[in-house]
C-alpha cells in the first residue's frame, strides 16, 4: 500500500513500493529511491520531485485533513 504524507510546509512524502508515477501523457517517472518527495511549493528544479527549496523560497502550507465528527 502506498501513503502519501502532507507536510507541513513542505513536499508531499510517498512511500510504499507499488506506486507508479506518471505525467499527464502516461509516460512513467523514474524514481531515483524509495520514499521519495513530490514539490508543494512549485519552485523545485527537479519537479515533480522535490529539491528542497521550499526552505527558502517562503512557501508556506499548512493543511490538515478534517478531524472525524464526533456522533
């Protein structure tokens, strides 16, 4: 099963062993390693994946998922 972490100011975390990645035409990524970070933020050189220039480019992002409603 694969996860795909939100973090916090930061790049997407996928992690698992059976995730494909694909462009918008179906062509599939290499993925250099396993987990591996996708860009948030927009600015990375490297996009898809992540460089880490969120760090100092400002982004900021917060998102947390909706807590469960309580019955």
């Amino acid at each position: 099963m694969a996860t795909i972490k939100v973090r916090e100011n930061g790049s997407y975390l996928v992690e698992g062993d059976d995730v494909t990645l694909v462009d918008w035409e179906g062509n599939v990524y290499e993925v250099p390693k396993r987990p591996f970070t996708l860009c948030r933020c927009g600015h990375s050189h490297r996009k898809p994946f992540c460089d880490g220039t969120h760090k100092t480019c400002g982004f900021a992002a917060v998102e947390l998922a909706p807590k469960p409603e309580k019955s």
